[in-house]
C-alpha cells in the first residue's frame, strides 16, 4: 500500500525523489495504540483517523531495513498513473487540521512493456575508470556485474545511511548485497537499483555471473556497446521516447531537435556517444528539427534528387559536347568523373560527416555536425533525411565546380564533363543510400545493404564506402563484422 502525503490543493510540490516514499508493510498494518484502525481496513468512509502512521514509519525506518524500503519514485510514468486513478477520492484531513490529508493509494499495476520498444538498449558505457571517479556525495555510482547504477538520489534514504553506500562508491557492490553476515538485502533493495540504472560496463557484454546481462544480448544476438544495437533490425524498433529522454538526458524527439543541441551544452564526448546510439522515431516518421517554416527545408524524398539533379547534368554534357572531337572521349572524361567521386564519396564520408576527433568541443561545431550528418546516425531510418536536401548541396557542389575548372584548367569542355560525372556519381550515391536503408535489393545489394547498415549499428568507425566498399578496402577501413557471441 501507498502512503502519499499531498498538500490541500492536492498538487504534488516539488521535492526531491527519495524523499517520496513507498513502505512494504506487512499484513497486520501498522499501529500506534489500539484505538487506532489498521492501515488495511482503513477506507473514506472510515470513522476513525490512521493517526501516528507517518511519524512511527520514519521513526522506525534506520531499524527495520528488512520490512520497510525507500524507492526512487518522482518519475513520469508514476504521475501518469497517478492522475489516471480518478477513483481515489482524497483521504479526510486531520482533526486538528495542522496535518496535510493522507492519501492511500492501492499498489500502482506493472506497466506492459512492448518487445518493439527499446528504453534501455541505448544506455551509455562506462569504463571502470569512469565509474570509479564518480565516488561522493554529489554523484555517486556502484556496479553490480556489468550493469552501472548512479544511486546519488538515494543516499540520504538508506536505511543504514550514506556512509554506508559512499563506502563502496565507484565499486561494485555485487558480493555486498549477498552478504549474510553483513546484511542481506531483499528484492525490494533490488528494485531500488533498476530504478537507478544509467549504463553498462564497457566490455562487460555477452554474459555476466553465468546469465545474460540487458546489455549484452538480444535473441541470441550480441549488442554492441558502442551503438546499443544487436542487429540491423534494431534499426527500425520504435524508441521509448520519454524513458529515452529521461536515461541520457540528451534529446526529446518530441521537441525540435536543433535547438535542443545548441542549447544543451553538452561536451564533444557526450554528444558523440549519444548521437551515435541510433534511435527510431514513431514507425520511421520524421523527429521535428526546426520546428517552424524551416522544416519543410530538411525533408527530401528519394525521387526528388534525379529530378532536380539529372537535367543539368544531360544540359551540362549536350553543351560541353561540342568541345570534344568524338562521344568516345566525352564518355571517358564523363566516367572520370565518376570515378572521382567514389573516391570524393569515401573522403567526404569519412573526414567531413565523420570529423569525430577534429570536431570543435563547442555548440558551434556540435551544431554543425549534427545538422550535416548526426541527425542521420541519431535517426538512421528517417526515409525524409536520407538523401541530401538540394540547397545543402548546392552549398557543398558549388566549390568542386571551381575546382574542376581548376584542375582541367585548358579545357573547358572536359572540366564540364568530369564534374557532370561526379555530379551523376553523386545521384548514384543518394539513390543508393535511400535503397540501402529502406528497399529490398537484388543479392549483391543485399550485401552491400547489409555492409552500410553495420556501420550504423556495428561499427560508425568504419566502413564509410556507400555505394563501393573499395576504398574501405584501400585505405584499410574495412568494416569486418565483430564476433561478439553470447554464452
């Protein structure tokens, strides 16, 4: 049973979450003296008050550690049910009217988890180093086995008070909890942790103590730490927006994206590890960006690039054509610049989209990043931001037309038809990535469908040849799949 103290509006006011307290009772109810009716009998129409209940169950807490737990509970999805209860009418006030009214409220019921939802696949990891620093009072973590708990909130409501946590800050804890001749802790202790799990072990995949850890696998399948993904299918598993929101502490999908990143003051470090653990927005619709007139700017269907794209190209060859003595070197010079670009596909992929390490600690360039190409690795399956919107890339194509007239400087004719053939390998590159990610493709596309898709939940290091693997293979950054099995 609940015991919730709530003041004469009845509004919740804002207090820190230990300090909301769900207490395990037995079944004889708690009493004060014998003209005091027993917690479980009480109801609205009671005649008699459950006088003393609150300040005996405070009093006894630091003793009765074994029958009575503090529980982390100020969180969304409690004030949800909370406000759904309409059938609970509000408990009579206090005689004396100093006391706020007592509310008792039936045991909340589980909420169904759905299996296409994923709230706590994309939970960060830590090295040990990393959990071993958070040791005080202001942020204090314990692991047990290769799950990461941040148990700062629930210092102060320790049973047997914080020094006794703070002892093993930074450390695990597993051998503690088991420990008969200290104390044995019960499933409710337990409870408290899954309230206050932030992460995993970084390596502590696969299994854990003889049983698969939540991290470490999914169906049979590994998960990688980096991504919090197992397969490519987690790529299209709808995200638990709210408990997403509420774990990382990063973006809410159901607010504009981009200011939330300029004004997030996350540091490189973060922002990386979190826009790299894909999420999936509402069936693969689109998260809002701008959240104004802006945000028609940043959807692109597939069809629209051929459309826009390919009659300058056809333009660009019919008026260089005279310029050349046959169709033969024309068509050379043509597949020039397409060979070009596979190589311009592979350098952009890899140290424009991907300046990871270059990339500036500051809103500025984390901005840029995830405007250019984060949002793409934070929403891989968005089909409206697949494909490079025609003003962006008018913005980037706008320069290699200087340098092709810069390179092949005595020819017109052949400048313009080497940058029509990387502008035609360009098309090539966002068809391809469009089909990649959302059509189902002849057997070798599979395979290179299957290639690209590991490099958003396998391996973003790697792997950046969309439409070829080659120059992966050239400059050694092939990705080879990791072998990561479960026990």
């Amino acid at each position: 049973m609940l015991l919730v103290s709530r003041s004469a509006s009845y509004g919740f006011a804002p207090m820190r979450r230990h300090n909301l307290l769900i207490a395990f009772y037995g079944t004889r109810g708690i009493h004060v003296s014998s003209n005091e009716q027993p917690l479980e009998n009480w109801n609205e129409n009671s005649t008699s008050e459950p006088y003393g209940v609150t300040k005996p169950l405070l009093t006894l807490l630091p003793v009765c550690s074994r029958r009575i737990y503090s529980r982390l509970l100020f969180r969304p999805s409690f004030i949800a049910d909370l406000s759904a209860n309409s059938h609970l009418s509000a408990a009579r006030s206090h005689a004396s009217g100093s006391r706020a009214p007592l509310r008792f409220l039936p045991p909340l019921p589980t909420p169904a988890v759905d299996a296409t939802t994923m709230p706590g696949r994309t939970l960060p990891t830590f090295t040990a180093a990393q959990v071993a620093s958070h040791n005080s009072a202001k942020s204090c973590y314990v692991t047990v086995g290769s799950k990461v708990y941040d148990v700062t909130d629930f210092l102060d409501a320790h049973p047997g008070g914080s020094d006794l946590v703070l002892e093993y800050a930074g450390k695990d804890i597993e051998d503690i909890l088991k420990d008969e001749a200290s104390h044995t802790h019960s499933e409710a202790a337990y409870e408290v942790l899954d309230d206050s799990l932030v992460g995993f072990l970084d390596g502590a995949n696969g299994t854990a103590n003889g049983k698969a850890t939540a991290n470490g696998a999914v169906n049979g399948n590994a998960v990688n730490p980096r991504t919090g993904m197992s397969s490519e299918e987690d790529l299209s598993k709808d995200t638990d927006i709210a408990n997403d929101y509420k774990t990382h502490k990063f973006l809410d999908l159901n607010r504009p994206l981009l200011m939330q990143v300029w004004n997030g003051g996350f540091s490189k470090e973060f922002y990386l590890e979190q826009v790299h653990r894909p999420r999936h927005y509402k069936g693969g619709a689109s998260a809002p960006l701008f959240g104004n007139f802006l945000e028609p700017l940043s959807k692109t269907p597939w069809w629209l690039i051929p459309i826009v794209w390919v009659p300058p190209v056809v333009y660009g060859l019919y008026i260089s054509n005279p310029g050349f003595e046959n169709n033969i070197n024309q068509f050379l010079c043509w597949g020039s610049g397409l060979a070009i670009w596979t190589l311009l596909e592979y350098i952009l992929h890899r140290f424009l989209f991907h300046l990871d390490e270059w990339l500036p600690d500051n809103r500025v360039g984390i901005t840029m990043h995830f405007l250019l190409h984060g949002v793409h690795h934070y929403l891989p399956m968005d089909k409206y931001r697949l494909v490079m919107p025609p003003t962006l890339f008018i913005v980037l194509a706008a320069p290699f037309w200087k340098l092709a007239h810069a390179i092949f400087y005595w020819d017109w004719s052949v400048a313009t038809t080497v940058y029509c053939g990387g502008i035609f390998g360009y098309i090539c590159y966002d068809l391809t990535h469009y089909f990649l990610h959302h059509q189902n493709l002849p057997l070798w596309y599979k395979q290179l469908k299957k290639y690209h898709l590991e490099h958003h939940f396998l391996d973003y290091q790697n792997g950046f040849g969309v439409t070829s693997r080659f120059w992966d293979t050239v400059f050694g950054t092939e990705l080879k799949p990791q072998a990561l099995k479960t026990q």
